[in-house]
C-alpha cells in the first residue's frame, strides 16, 4: 500500500510536469477508446492517472496532447421546479440529476483539471448524435467550445484513428444541436408525462412514481396492442391434408392440391381416398433454379435480430456485446444504421488479417485469390457509418458470447464477397388415390456465400424421384388451422417495429425496451412480452385520456424534424417550441378533467368490480375490455365453425373452449357460455 502510495505520487508528479503549459485536450468517451486512440497516434505514451481514472500525454510533430476520457454522458437535464408543465431546465452533472451516477464523479474532477490548461479541444467521442453531445458538453461546459475540432472515425482500428487525427473537421453543430434537441425533447416529454401520470395516481389514492417517455409511450401502446389482438384471436378454421409418400430413401411432404379446405367433411372423404389408393404416380417434376444473392453485412438492428434468432440474445445484451467489441478494436462502430461497405474501407488488408485466422482461411483466401472485392451493398444508409465489419484484428480471451457475437459479424462480412448460392427448387404434382397432391423440394447446389454464413438457409437433401416414380403412401392427416394468428411481440420484435416506425435512434432502441421491463409494465409471458396490470394501467389511461401523447405518428414526426435539423434545414427552438406548446395544451387539457381522470385511473389500479375472467375492471356486461372483445368475436364467429366442422353449437364451443390456435380470452368466454356464466 505504502510502496504504491508513494509510487503513484512520483507517476503523479511526473504527469504534472508533463502537462506544462501548452497542450490540447482531445476527449474520447471510454477509457478504452482513449488509451486506443493514444497509442495509435504515438509510439510513445506517457499514462498518467488520477482517483482511478487514466489520461495520456503524447508528443506529436513538437505540439503537446493530452487523450482523456470520460465514461458516457457527463451532463444531464434537470428542474428545480415541482409541479407540471415545466419546461425550465438546465444542464448539470449527471449524479446531480440521476441515481446511480456517482461513479463520473471522479472523471469530471479529472476532466475540469484537464479542460481549464487547455489550449485548444479535440473531440474524439464516437462520431454520432450522442458522441457529438458528450464531447461538446465537456469541452463548452469545461473548456471553451469555440477552439474545438471533430475527430471522425468508425473503428479504433490504429490507421484509421491516425487517419482521422490528420483530417480533423470544424465541430458537427448540427450533429450537436439534433443531439441536443433530442435530450431537450425526451426531457420535455418525459418529465412532465411523468409528473401527471404520478399526480393522477396520487388522486386515484395511491403513492406510485409512474413514468413515461416520448417514446416509450408509443412502444409500450404498441406491446399492448399486439397483446390484446393475441388475447382476443379468432378465426374461420380450415383444413389442412398433409401427405407423408416415400420412394425408397426419398421421404416426400406432401398437401392435397385443394388443401386448405373449408369444411372438415369434404377434407376427411379425400383423405380415405388417398389411404384407399395406398400407392402415388409422380406425375411431373418441374425443376427450376435460382440464385440467391448474399445479404449485405450488418447494421445494428438486423445484427440484434440475427443474434437474437440464432443464440436467443436479448438486443440490448447483443448491443452490449457489440459495444465491447468495437473498443477492443475487433469491429467497426456498431451504432449504424448502414448496410453498405464503401471502398474506404480497407477491405483487402481485413481479408488477409482474417485469412491468419484458422476458422476464416479457407474463405478469406478464396475471396482474395478472386481479385474483385466488391462487396454487395445493402439499401439502409447512415450519414456517419458505414456497415458493422470486422477491422482484422485477432480476436483473443474473448468470453464464449462475445466470441459468438464477432464470429457471427465476421462470416457476415466475408459473406457480402462471395458468390450467389445456386438452388435448386422442385415442384412434384402426385396422383394418389385419384387425388391431386403438391410437394416442393428444394436443395443447395453451389453453396457460394452459405459456405461462410451458414445460418439462413437450411441445408436440404436433393430428392431424386422423378416423373412417372412411384410412391408409397405411408400417411396422410388432416389439421385444422386458423388464417391470421398474430404473435406475440419479442423484445426484438419490438425493435424491429420501432425501426420500421422510425422512432427512437439504433443507440436507444433496446435500452427503451429495457425501461419499460424495469419499471414493470412488461413482463415476459410464455408467448412473447406482455403488459402487466400498471402495463395495462398507464397504456389504457394514455390511451383513453390523452390519445395524442402515445402516438406514433407525432414521435415519427418529430424524429423527422430532429433529422433535418441535422441536415440543417431546422433549428432547434422552432422544434422544442413546438413540442413545448403541445405539451402545455396537452397538459391543461388533462388538470381540467381531474376528476374524470382520477376515476378511471383508480378504476384500473383498483377495480371495485373486476371483470368475471380476470383482475381488470368490468366495464361492460361484467367483462373487462379484453373479454368484451373476446366475446364479440367469438359471437361472430361461431356460425361458421359450426359450418366448417358440421357440428352443433355445444361440440363447437367445447373445441374451441379447448383449442390452443384461438387467443386465451377467446378460451375462456367459450368456457363461461359452456358453463352459463355469460350469454353469447
Ligand atoms: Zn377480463
């Protein structure tokens, strides 16, 4: 203890003598990126360190620089003010504002020291809206804003950090200002959204701090939504005949050419006819070919969906992960929206480092020894990155997802290279029975990108059987499906929802899904996400009460103008004066309905009369809003499962009150007919 006491004084000295009188301060946004960025930009660094945070002095061509960093945003927004609307607000650090923020305490203590000597300011955080806002918050609140420069890259790979170093810009004011603006916006929105939730609840007689966000409200409706249409599905069943034929080692699937049918009947006289005939002709065989082309390499949230699909991981985990990834310099800057690989990017001197890699060789050398490295774009753009790849450098001690993660994102990018995969298709027409059968086939002929990125399309056995084959029959079965069903929402299905939408930003994304977990309006269920009670609570009251608020729309615009502001056709007080007058007519239009408002509020959080199937409030009839609607659709349904099946009433509300294909409300109204404790 005494020796490294002693031993960090002298380093300390060391590094104050270092600092001297001239420098410039560049600001990276983690200590990883920081010590990066030093030793790619000089072979010799001195490290200094004060309270546990690192900073380093490099000498370059006789000027003097100091890389420090700090750990994410430094600064946030907040009020003095109680009570709503409030739209007075400041800038303050962020454990001021936030719990659980006392750790950059130390950073900006470092920070300050290092902004007051400098002479001039380089910010290096990641080139995008929230890298631009941390670092110019630092350098404007700390230093001085108007001797700053932008440091631009898209990887911590050593050559495009030097490459960066030389051709540093003017500050991204528009970056900064839409980065602001939006902080200013989800601030508004979500504070005073917040506050009036917290007071309704407060009238309705309970002491709760709800909370809501410009757009988490619009998600959270969404979830809700999908919810209530998965409750609440019904339809016409159909039904389907499937043939199962074999011809020596050749298994074929086959349905009936009318398949699906209406009614049961008719599907059950075809299938004795086919079991009858036990023998099927190949009637003809038409094979066809075709290419598929290889997906270009990912952006953030097509690489969440992958990941999420092939290794089950949740966005935010994959992000996390990505995010790790990218400061070890093992891939490019994971935040884009790009699917495109431009010729900047040295894609020959990425392929050779890959081709040292034993599980890349084969492929990596294949690619090079064709000459042409033209990889193909995708049409997802993104003004400050281009599409996620992999910089070269040797993965090594990553932990097993981690590993996963770059394997994934390499084979993705080695992919985009290669040659289309040849397919061949087969479409078999069968007589059986004196009944018309169709079976596909379908079998990979030139494996072209497949061989990198095993991971979309299956690998399937070649069927040999051609026309005039004969076919044993080994089974055939009806199954009764319904057209229609919805899914349940995932936590990537959500993202991909709020991506197609256009609301929230690739860095946010997950992290809003994430909130609306924590703070307890969603769950997840066996099928997918969903509401819980407060869920249904603060969605139904938004919904009902202050529809504009939760509205896609609205957040899509506004996304729309924080994008222009970017490309420099907006300003920022035009965009949060708007939103502001929204707000307060909003808001007032809510305090004149206080009592109307506390009613309903108390009503979902505590029923006096609950609905006959579940613990929401009754609203019609003894049903909540869920059962109402499972009741009128099984209403409306019914005739024609009793037409489909050739059945009375009491069988068909048996099987429906048993099928799992219809939603669980539709279940259990079906059971209270049956057991007469509602009438349909
Ligand atoms: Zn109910």
């Amino acid at each position: 203890m005494g020796v490294s006491n002693l031993m960090s004084n002298k380093a300390k000295r060391a590094c104050d003598r270092l600092l001297g009188k001239d420098y410039i301060l560049i600001v990276s946004e983690k200590p990883k990126a920081g010590a990066a960025i030093s030793k790619a930009l000089s072979s010799e660094v001195t490290e200094c360190r004060e309270s546990g945070v690192p900073y380093w002095i490099i000498e370059l061509r006789g000027k003097r620089y100091v890389v420090a960093s700090t750990a994410g945003h430094l600064f946030s927004l907040f009020t003095r003010k109680r009570g709503f609307p409030v739209f007075e607000y400041e800038w303050v650090p962020r454990w001021e504002a936030e719990r659980g923020a006392s750790h950059l305490k130390k950073f900006y203590r470092v920070l300050s020291k290092l902004a007051k000597g400098a002479s001039q300011y380089i910010n290096a955080c990641d080139y995008d809206i929230e890298g631009s806002v941390i670092g110019y918050m630092i350098i404007n609140m700390l230093g001085n804003g108007s001797k700053s420069y932008r440091m631009k890259y898209s990887s911590l790979a050593p050559e495009e950090l030097r490459s960066a170093f030389s051709s540093l810009s003017d500050m991204d004011w528009e970056m900064i200002e839409a980065g602001i603006c939006r902080h200013e916006l989800d601030w508004i929105w979500g504070i005073n959204v917040s506050r009036l939730l917290s007071w309704v609840t407060r009238l309705a007689g309970e002491k709760r701090i709800l909370s809501s966000g410009r757009v988490q409200g619009p998600t959270l409706t969404e979830a809700v939504d999908r919810y209530i249409d998965y409750m609440t599905f019904i339809s016409t069943p159909k039904f389907s005949l499937k043939v199962e034929l074999r011809a020596g080692e050749d298994k074929i699937s086959a349905t009936h050419e009318e398949s699906p049918f209406d009614n049961r009947e008719v599907a059950k006289r075809k299938k004795e006819n086919i079991l009858k005939g036990k023998k099927g002709i190949i009637t003809s065989a038409e094979r066809s070919l075709s290419s598929i082309r290889p997906p270009p390499a990912f952006n953030l949230s097509e690489l969440q969906y992958e990941a999420s699909r092939i290794f089950g991981f949740s966005p935010s985990y994959t992000q996390r992960l990505a995010e790790e990834l990218y400061l070890d310099a093992l891939i490019s800057y994971p935040r884009t929206n790009s699917e495109k690989l431009p010729s900047t990017i040295p894609h020959e001197k990425i392929l050779s480092e890959l081709s040292y890699m034993e599980s890349y060789r084969s492929i990596a050398i294949s690619i090079l020894k064709t000459g042409k490295l033209s990889p193909v774009q995708g049409t997802k753009e993104d003004p400050a990155h281009p599409a996620i790849y992999p910089t070269g450098k040797r993965p090594s001690g990553l932990k097993r997802d981690s590993y996963k993660l770059y394997d994934l994102i390499a084979r993705r990018y080695m992919a985009a290279f290669m040659d289309e995969a040849k397919i061949e298709r087969v479409e078999f027409h069968i007589r059986a029975g004196g009944e018309n059968l169709i079976a596909q086939a379908r079998s990979i002929l030139k494996p072209g990108w497949t061989l990198s990125y095993p991971f979309s399309i299956g690998r399937e056995k070649r069927i040999n059987v051609k026309e005039g084959s004969e076919l044993e029959v080994s089974s055939a079965r009806i199954s009764s499906v319904l057209p229609g069903k919805p899914k349940m929402h995932t936590k990537v299905s959500l993202l991909k929802w709020m991506e197609t939408e256009n609301i929230g930003t690739e860095a946010t994304r997950a992290q809003i899904i994430d909130t609306l977990f924590k703070r307890g309006y969603l769950i997840y269920g066996k099928d997918g996400v969903k509401p819980t009670k407060l869920g249904m609570a603060v969605t139904m009251f938004l919904k009902e009460k202050l529809p504009d608020i939760t509205k896609t729309e609205l957040t899509r615009q506004f996304e729309e103008r924080l994008f222009r502001i970017r490309k420099g056709e907006e300003k920022r007080e035009d965009v949060v004066g708007e939103a502001r007058r929204f707000i307060t007519e909003e808001l007032e239009r809510a305090v004149n309905m206080e009592a109307e408002l506390r009613d309903f509020m108390k009503m979902y959080l505590r029923p006096e009369v609950k609905c006959e199937f579940c613990e929401m409030p009754a609203l019609e009839g003894g049903l909540c809003l869920i059962h109402h609607r499972a009741l009128i659709g099984l209403a409306d349904a019914i005739e024609k499962w009793e037409a489909a099946f050739n059945e009375d009433r009491d069988k068909v509300l048996a099987k429906i009150a048993k099928s799992t294909s219809v939603g669980k409300a539709i279940r259990d109204v079906a059971k209270g007919v049956i057991e007469k404790r509602i009438i349909l």
